[in-house]
C-alpha cells in the first residue's frame, strides 16, 4: 500500500470531488457489489450512502452485517429508514464481484471475509495495512464518525442526499460523537450543519428515545447490584447476555454516574468474552487499555473514549480456570490493572 492509499490526517489531502472520482472509477456497471459492516447506526448510515453513491452504477448492491441487531434505537433506525441490512451468514462473500467495507476493517471481527476489498473506509486507528492492499483504503481516524467522511463522498460525487439518507447519517454522527461530546473534527461538524437541515427531525427523535425495551430493565438491574467501583473506574461482569450491544448499554449508562470516569462492562455473548470500555478522562486511552490488557489472547481495540475487547472461552480457559461470574469478573478487572492503564485522575 502506498502513502496515497492511506489518509490519517486531520484534513484531506485530496479534494472531495477527487476522491469521490477515485472512488466511483473503482466500479463497473455489471459490478454485483456486497457492503459489509459491524451494524450501528454509523456503519448503516455509511453503508446507504454507499448504496446511493453507487445507485444506477452498478448491477446491484447488498448490504451485509456480522453482529446481530438487538439495540432498540437500531432497530428502530433500520424500521424508519427502510435499512435493509441481511446477516453476513446468509451470503456467500466470494460470489460477489466487489466487496466494500466501511466503518471497520477486516482485523475488527472474526467473522469478517478474507478476502480482499475493493474500498475500505473508516474513521478507526490503522490496522492491517494489508488488508486494502490493491484498492481503495480511506482510513482518518481523527474523524468523529465515518458518516462525516461518507457526507464528504456525497457531495464530492455532486449528490445531495435524500431526507432518509440525511436522517440516518445525522443520527450516525451523533451516536459516534456522543453529540459532539467525544473526539471529533471541524469536518464533522460541518458534515453535520449540511444534512441536519435536511433529515426528519421527527424521526431522529423517535429514534433516540427508542433506547431501552421492557426486558433491558431486569440486566439494568442486575448491574446496579453487582458493580464496584475502583478509583473512578467502575466495573461490572453480567454474566450470560444475548448480545453485546446490552453491555454498550450498561457501559453508556454508568458515564452518566458523576464519580465514574471510566466504565468497565463485560458479559458472555455465545462463546466469546465481550469487555466494552468507557472512558472520559484525557490521560486515559480506552483503546490502549483494551489492547495492553487482551489483545494478546484476541482482538481488542478501539478509540481513546470507548473500546471493546473479545476473547474465545476456549483462549480465556488457558487463563482463569474458574469461569464463574464472580472469578471472571476479578479477572477482568485485575488484567487491566495491570495493563498500567486503568488508574487515572480526574479530569
């Protein structure tokens, strides 16, 4: 991969209209494209606007995800906005003759292809500089969210987006900017002044209040009882969950706690040990954590403010022979003590 390939700074080293002619170049009109992403509301908003970017360019294209969808607001999000996104499972990646991902990279999941893509774009730290080898990698990790890269695709290729595709990538915006309360780039506030006054300010609502069902309240519950606090770090294992967007829950909830500077949530989700990890502190880096603290034993990573870790329980049984709640818990906890990178100061 060349230096060209790779775009981490903070400003665009080409122009909007460039890139989106390097992009579209990439793709013929009998091209049976497949978009592959970890579903959440800036990789489904990323996802359309690849769709509507290739629209009438290519034979068709099909958007894929790895995870389950079990979030209410995601759910939602996909329900108002007609997202239609299939399970990974369902297709075969190889019968396709281009692959575009956006918002991860192939070193993210397990479960991702591999095979090569024709386009990567992302707003994560550089992973496997390989991955993209031969096509197009859009790689900016002092974005906010990849929604702001997308909007710059969009208006690059001179396409104003519709009241749909606005509204979900306002809403992917907001979601990976916490409002603009995390990380983020003048671009991505200017991404967001453009479609803001374009999206459904009706349906952005009813998305954002869609956040917990009936059943979320007996897990809430169960971590009100079980967490401990360490020197502003709050921890808290839940056991079996079904998925592990009920531990993002859990972990976004104790930031809003005023003595809690960084939440440590994890759970069982089939046969992985899942850790997400909050973070508000300016000294701390969440995605360092994760990774000094589990990468060794399976993928771990993410940005300063929010991280997440996953390991087999076949890997994790070489480590802590008691796999009860209690044992896993402490085991969590005292691996990230030892990273160096949990303890912290107030900001």
């Amino acid at each position: 991969m060349t230096k060209k390939s790779y775009n981490g700074a903070a400003r665009l080293r080409r122009p909007p209209a460039e890139l989106a002619r390097k992009l579209l170049s990439r793709f013929q009109a009998e091209d049976r494209v497949l978009v592959i992403i970890a579903a959440d509301p800036d990789a489904l908003a990323s996802a359309m606007a690849v769709r509507r970017l290739l629209w009438r360019r290519v034979a068709s294209v099909t958007i894929a995800r790895v995870n389950e969808v079990t979030r209410p607001d995601n759910l939602t999000m996909m329900s108002l906005l007609g997202i239609k996104a299939v399970p990974l499972a369902e297709v075969d990646p190889a019968a396709f003759s281009k692959r575009v991902m956006v918002d991860s990279q192939p070193h993210h999941y397990q479960e991702f292809p591999g095979l090569p893509m024709e386009v990567i774009i992302d707003h994560h730290p550089l992973g496997d500089k390989s991955a993209g080898q031969g096509g197009l990698v859009d790689i900016r990790p002092r974005y906010g969210a990849t929604s702001s890269i997308m909007t710059e695709y969009l208006k690059g290729a001179k396409i104003t987006p519709s009241v749909r595709l606005a509204t979900a990538l306002v809403y992917g915006i907001k979601t990976d900017t916490d409002s603009f309360g995390r990380a983020s780039l003048l671009e991505d506030v200017q991404a967001f002044q453009y479609l803001f006054p374009k999206a459904n300010q009706s349906t952005l609502r009813k998305i954002e209040f869609s956040e917990l069902r009936l059943k979320d309240l007996a897990l809430l519950h169960l971590a009100l009882d079980r967490f401990a606090v360490r020197k502003s770090t709050l921890y808290v294992h839940l056991g079996k969950v079904a998925s592990p967007d009920n531990l993002v829950q859990i972990a976004d909830f104790f930031m809003r706690v005023e003595s809690v500077f960084i939440s440590v949530v994890s759970g069982i989700c089939g046969n992985k040990l899942v850790v997400i990890l909050r973070n508000a502190t300016y000294r701390t880096n969440a995605g360092k954590m994760a990774e000094e603290a589990f990468a060794e034993l399976g993928t771990a990573g993410g940005h300063p403010s929010m991280a997440r870790a996953e390991i087999s329980l076949e890997a994790l049984a070489n480590q802590c022979k008691d796999l009860s709640d209690d044992a896993l818990g402490l085991w969590v906890q005292r691996r990230l003590q030892r990273s160096g990178k949990a303890k912290t100061k107030k900001p």
